[in-house]
C-alpha cells in the first residue's frame, strides 16, 4: 500500500429527454434507458473530459447542480439493498421509479499543522478541533439496477454523507464548510464512447471534477497565497460475484491532474489517518464574531493508495497496448487494465 502527498487541487440547463448538447470539450447528452427497452430514466454521459484549465474552470461551473448530494442526518451510511426512492434529485415525475442503492466509495477526513491549529480563535480552538478529529465523509456511489434484466450501473448523481469516526452508524449533519467541500465535488457524467451507448454495462465510469484552493506560503512576500486546482476523481464500477454486488473502484488525480491514486478498498475509518483521503486544512477567515471558519484551504492531500501512475505512465500503456490516443481517450480500458494489474509490468 501507498500513502503518498502531492499537491491537489451545466449551469442549469434547458436540456431534457433526449437533448443532446455540443460542450465545449466534447459531446455531452441525456440517454434514456427506455432506448434499450428499460425504465424511463435518464442519465447524464459524456464522451470526453475537460483537458485544459479553461475547459476545466468551465465544466466545473456549469455542473453545479451535480454536485454530490449532501445525505441528512440520521440516514444508514450506506445502503446496499435496492429501494425504489433514494435520491431527491433522480428522477422525473411520471417515470418509473428504479432501485436504487448508495455504496461508499472513499473517504476525507481532515487534519491540521500544530501552527495552524495554533493561529485558530481560543474561543471556539476546541469546538472545531474536536468536529475535525471526530468527523470524515464518504463519497458513495449511487448504484441502480436496470428494471429489466436487473443489471447494475451508476447514476450520475453521487452522493455524500458526514459521519462520526465512533458514533453511531447513522449519517450527521453537514457543517456550512464541509458541505461548500462537497458542493465542489461536481459530477461531469458517466463516460460512454457513443452517445447510442444505454445498456448498463456502458454506464458504469463516472467522472467527477474537484475544484479546490491550495495554500503556500510565498517566499518572496512571506505571505499565504491560495491556487485554484481542479482533478479528477474517477469511480469505476466492476460486477462482482452476484447480481446485488459491484465493487467501486475509485480514482483520484493529484499534482494538477498528472498522477493518479487508485485507492484502496472503503473500510470504516477509526481515524482521519485511515480514510482515503487526508487533506490537511487551514482556515483564512472566520465568521460569527470571527470565532467559526468561513474560508477554509488546503495546504496538502495524502492518499491512501493500492498502487499509483503517471499520466506518461497510462499514456504509454494506451500505446503499448494498441489504443488510439492517450489515457484520457481510454479512460475506461486504462482503468480496468490497473484494476487487473496489467499496467506497470
């Protein structure tokens, strides 16, 4: 196992049923699985992703209400069984409702430099040290089941929950700067190489954009200056041995998109040290009588990672094994070929 640290980092549209729009970056469209003699349901797919910062910054704005949805308190953590409605934003009037589950994919937990937690209001230190060490989020899948031939595949809305290291296994409510966090994990959609693509098997690669500030101190001022990062995370859905099974395979980008974590298996974490991702957080403002954060940013991220690869790495297997183009071309065959372990041979 790896943990390693580097540096991480449409608006709402008159698009419906079978709309299919041109995006900046490629070809994004509405399939509607009632195409294959399924529900009626729609799913968001995209056939490519955002490359260049501008294409990024744009495609993250505009995805704004695909964000994560932030799941209330008092919930299960997870739910495995399927249920005909889970989500408050899947769904149309009028369309069959589809089984539907949430399953973790990874989890944040949070920590902070002893001088950052030093420089924190003496008033409110504890409170929010304690809310820090006690609390981490899961990012979950949200996993439907085609009301057919009863396959698995993902929908494009994922969603979120905050819950206590060693409370009870219920969700908790978000924080106002926990839930900006997850507002800025948007989802683009799931990856598809045709848009005529509606069977579950295609809908199984979806693709998330994080949009994050990081901080450093300025050498030549002695001044904290923040930058913007975008990376992708990426969660890859693999049937398993029965028809209610899928195991999530999850993806993150680091150092500006030019390395990739595969991260371990979601075990409960007991710790902020155990999750899958560790960002180490400072705050640059306050509110509320300067004593609760209000602007947080991120000096580092630490990812609990099974293996990890460049993108020159992933870009030279694609030629190696016979594709066209590069890893992001490839995405869903580059993956699968990491998750067997035939890259890096």
């Amino acid at each position: 196992m790896l943990y390693q640290l580097g540096t991480t980092a449409w608006r709402r549209g008159a698009w419906t049923g079978l709309a299919i729009a041109a995006w900046l970056f490629g070809v994004v469209s509405v399939v509607p699985l009632a195409q294959a003699g399924r529900s009626g349901l729609s799913v968001k797919t995209i056939r490519s992703v955002p490359r260049t910062e501008e294409e990024l910054a744009e495609a993250h704005e505009q995805s704004e209400e695909f964000a994560c949805e932030a799941v209330e308190a008092g919930e299960p953590q997870e739910i495995r069984s399927f249920l005909p409605f889970l989500s408050r934003r899947a769904g149309t009037p009028g369309e069959l409702p589809v089984p539907s589950s949430r399953r973790h994919a990874f989890s944040v937990g949070l920590d902070m430099l002893e001088r950052d937690q030093d420089a924190l209001p003496k008033l409110s230190r504890s409170q929010i040290l304690n809310y820090i060490s006690q609390h981490y989020v899961s990012v979950q899948a949200h996993v439907q089941r085609d009301l057919v031939e009863g396959d698995l595949y993902l929908h494009h809305l994922p969603f979120a929950i905050n819950c206590e290291f060693n409370g009870p296994r219920l969700t908790q409510g978000f924080n106002s700067t926990v839930s900006e966090a997850v507002q800025n994990m948007r989802s683009l959609g799931l990856l598809v190489k045709s848009r005529s693509q509606s069977d579950a098997a295609s809908l199984r690669t979806l693709v998330l954009l994080y949009k994050n500030t990081f901080i450093d101190l300025s050498q030549s001022t002695n001044t904290l200056r923040g930058k913007t990062m975008y990376e992708y995370i990426v969660m890859r859905a693999i049937p398993g041995a029965n028809r209610d099974d899928i195991d999530i395979h999850t993806f993150v980008t680091s150092d500006g998109r030019t390395r990739w974590n595969y991260l371990v298996p979601f075990e409960k974490p007991t710790q902020p040290s155990e999750c899958g991702l560790l960002a180490t957080i400072l705050f640059t403002e306050y509110k509320y009588a300067s004593l609760f954060p209000a602007a947080p940013a991120t000096r580092r991220i630490g990812y609990h990672a099974r293996s990890a690869y460049t993108t020159d790495e992933l870009d030279a297997y694609c030629q190696t094994a016979g594709l066209t183009g590069d890893a992001l071309d490839n995405l869903t065959e580059v993956l699968d070929a990491v998750i067997a372990g035939k890259v890096g041979k």
